[in-house]
C-alpha cells in the first residue's frame, strides 16, 4: 500500500482500515516512510480525527512495531497507572509500592521531565545508586522480588511510536487525541499489562486545562484500551495547584519519604494517590470494590507495609538499603535556601501553577532542551495551598537554589504566580471525575 494513497485517504475522511494503518506504521518502522509523510499523516489525524476502531487499530500496530514484555510467569495481576503529567506530582512513589503491598506487581516504566511537568524518572535518579534505566533482566528480577519497579524505558518498546511522536513534535500535531491516546496506550500495551489506570490532569499546570478537554482525553484512553484489550479506567484529578507541597525532584523523594513513613502527608496528594490504588487494585481483581480497595491501599499505608516495598525496590535496583531510613542524608541538597513571603495578607485565591514548574525548570531541576542535564537538587518545599491564609511577610515557600541569582529569580517567580485576595475561596475538589469504559 503506498503511504500516500493512505495520507489521501485521510485527509478525505475516509476510514482506514487496519489492514492501511498496520501499513502505514509497518513503515514508520523500517524507514521506508519519509517525514514528510509522517506529518502529513498525523496532521490529516489530528484534521479528520479517527473512529475508536481505527484508534484501537493504531495502537496496535504502534505495539507490534518492537519488542513485548511478558509478564505471565508471575504469580500475581500486573497493573499501572499513567499520569498525562502536572506539577508536584510524585504520586508514582507512593502508588506503586502501595498496590504492590497488596499483592499486585507494578512495572512503571515512567518518562522524564516535559516542559513544565516533572518527570518520575528524573526523580529517581536523584536516589544515589539508582539504576532508573536496567537491562530486561534486572528489571523483571526487580519486579518478582519487591513486587514493583520505577525504571525509564528498557528495550526497544513501541519505536514506530517514538518516531512519530518526534515528527509530531515539530509538526503541531502534539494536540491529536487520536495520536495521544495511540502513543501512551501503545507503549503501556507493549509492556505487558493486564490492566491500566489513568490519571488526566486537567487546570492550569496540566496539558489539557479545560475539563471538556480532559474528559475527551480520558474517555479515548478508556475506550481505546479496553478495545486493544486491556481492562482501563480513568480519573480526571485537578491540576490548578501543585500536588504536593514540593516540586522538584531530590524535594518531591523526600516529600514521597515522608508521606509513605508517615511523617508528613499532603491533603490533596493523599487523595488522588488513595484514589488511584483504589482503581488499581479493583481493575486488577484483587478488591471486589473501589470501596474495598481503597481500605487494603490505607491499610498497606498505614501498617508501614508500602514503605517496606518502597525501601526494597531501591535497594534492589541498586539505591541505599537503609534509603528510607536515611533518605535525608543520602539526596542531594542545594547550597542555597530562601524564602518567598507573601505581598499582602490575605488568602491563597490561586496559584499559577504552571509558572511554578517553570520556576523549577528555570533552576535547572528540569530541561529547556532534551540534552539538557537536570540538578536534582534545587526545587521549591512548603509551597502553600489554596485556601491557605497569610499575613504579609509570611513565608509562601522556600526556594533551593544552586546560586543566589536563581534563587533570586525564582523568588520573584513564585510570588508573582500566588494570588491572594480578601477572602478563602471555594475548596476545589482533587478528583473530578471517574470515567469507565462504556
């Protein structure tokens, strides 16, 4: 089949079959599909749209185009979540050895930093002795032993993907819902899951600030996924003001630390990260309920039993054994601590939370071009939420900073992305909606 009677074909309208699109991804594969074509393709997409058969028909062959995990030698369901991304969002941390305490074995193989949003694995190398990228080998003997592992991509998984999502890139055709829903449920189906829980961010930190336009994302993704056969549900979680109360990479380990040892748990982030391990463990059959999973993740929390996991996962991949007793002397701190204080007194009306996570970026925790090395170090602690009330002077949060110019930069920053007026505003609710396949 030639890619452009296929392009042609789209950009009419017309339905693909399956037979076109295996086609077309066989030859995004071998080459034999210029760039020029690629484009045009994800822009006739991206124009035209796709049916769920051809979405489903997409990923698919996005799947086949490398190497599959296979996981049937374990003796328990294999599950994962996937975040569309936000800021202070460091639920992995948590979610996997919580769910993994429940009996469930969790291989999250998560991304780095983009744009704005931090990256899981970034985080993760911030733990010293780390090994967030294994061979094939010691991330399934990571998995069996400790129940979960949080590595980057291992093997060769869904690369006709990676070179169209690169095409995309400078295309304009990121947008796609289409191609989004192919790119992230390819690689998830690729690495050997029996079930998937999605997290869409929606508000001004995330991807996808309407709810509208969340709700369509989550909605592909659930139908989509449950089409190629893999069980999947999704939430719609607020993203109008960083999840915890940390963001950076070094700062959101410790924050994660604290929340699993019970040291310290952020409110919001302790509801969607529950919420979350609820849907997990009854989409993988191990709680009858969402109710009923909900209290084993409290449970697993509580009883100290995800921290346990947690601390054996590091050390089997290669961190600190005693990680979680010590993890303050063994992440990097930045040399310079400074406090951001409220203008006024008041109430916190509202964050612009994407300019947090650019003042993050801007410190050098994340990445203006993808060669760019991330400090793991710098970051922003005790950022205040929304609703929270102030007097003038008082400290909005402190900023970790490799120099005093950083520092200064991202003080100024971080005040001008906290609103504060006369008045607590409205509690905004952390989990929107929950979306199941229909």
């Amino acid at each position: 089949m030639l890619p452009q009677e296929i392009i042609r074909r789209k950009r009419d309208g017309l339905k693909l079959s399956a037979e076109e699109i295996a086609a077309f991804v066989a030859g995004l594969t071998d080459g034999s599909v210029a760039d020029a074509q690629a484009g045009a393709f994800a822009m006739a997409v991206l124009l035209r749209g796709m049916s769920r058969e051809e979405a489903v028909a997409l990923t698919m062959a996005m799947r086949s185009s490398g190497d599959m995990l296979d996981w049937s030698d374990l003796p328990g369901p294999v599950t994962d979540k996937h975040s569309t991304g936000g800021v202070g969002d460091n639920v992995s941390l948590m979610l996997a050895p919580i769910v993994a305490a429940c009996g469930a074995f969790v291989p999250m193989i998560s991304g780095r930093g983009l744009g704005h949003t931090g990256g899981t694995l970034d985080k993760m190398d911030a733990i010293p002795g780390y090994v967030s990228q294994p061979d094939v080998a010691l991330f399934r003997k990571a998995v069996r032993e400790t129940g979960c592992a949080i590595i980057g991509q291992t093997g060769d998984l869904a690369p006709a993907d990676k070179r169209l999502y690169a095409i995309r890139d400078v295309s304009g055709t990121v947008e796609s819902v289409p191609l989004i829903t192919a790119s992230i449920l390819s690689k998830k189906l690729a690495a050997g899951l029996g079930s998937l829980v999605l997290d869409v961010k929606v508000g001004n930190g995330a991807f996808m600030e309407r709810p509208r336009e969340a709700a369509k994302l989550a909605s592909s993704l659930v139908e989509v996924a449950n089409g190629a056969g893999l069980a999947a549900t999704a939430l719609v979680t607020g993203m109008s003001e960083p999840l915890a109360s940390c963001a950076g990479n070094a700062v959101e380990v410790m924050n994660a630390v604290d929340f699993l040892t019970g040291r310290r748990r952020d409110r919001r982030l302790g509801e969607v990260t529950l919420a979350l391990a609820a849907e997990m463990l009854h989409s993988a059959g191990l709680a009858a309920s969402n109710q009923e999973g909900l209290r084993r993740a409290a449970e697993a929390l509580e009883g100290g039993r995800a921290a346990a996991v947690f601390g054996r996962m590091v050390a089997a991949l290669g961190g600190p054994v005693d990680f979680v007793e010590r993890a303050a002397a063994y992440l990097p701190a930045a040399p310079v601590v400074r406090k951001v204080e409220a203008r006024r007194t008041g109430f916190v009306t509202g964050i612009a939370t994407r300019a947090i996570g650019l003042a993050v970026v801007e410190l050098g925790g994340g990445r203006r071009r993808p060669d760019d090395t991330v400090d793991p170090a710098v970051g922003l602690t005790g950022l205040l939420p929304v609703g929270a009330e102030v007097r003038a002077g008082d400290t909005l949060a402190l900023v970790h900073a490799r120099s005093d110019d950083q520092a200064e930069a991202a003080i100024v920053a971080v005040t001008d992305a906290y609103a504060i007026g006369p008045s607590k505003p409205p509690a905004e609710k952390a989990i929107i909606r929950r979306i199941a396949a229909s």
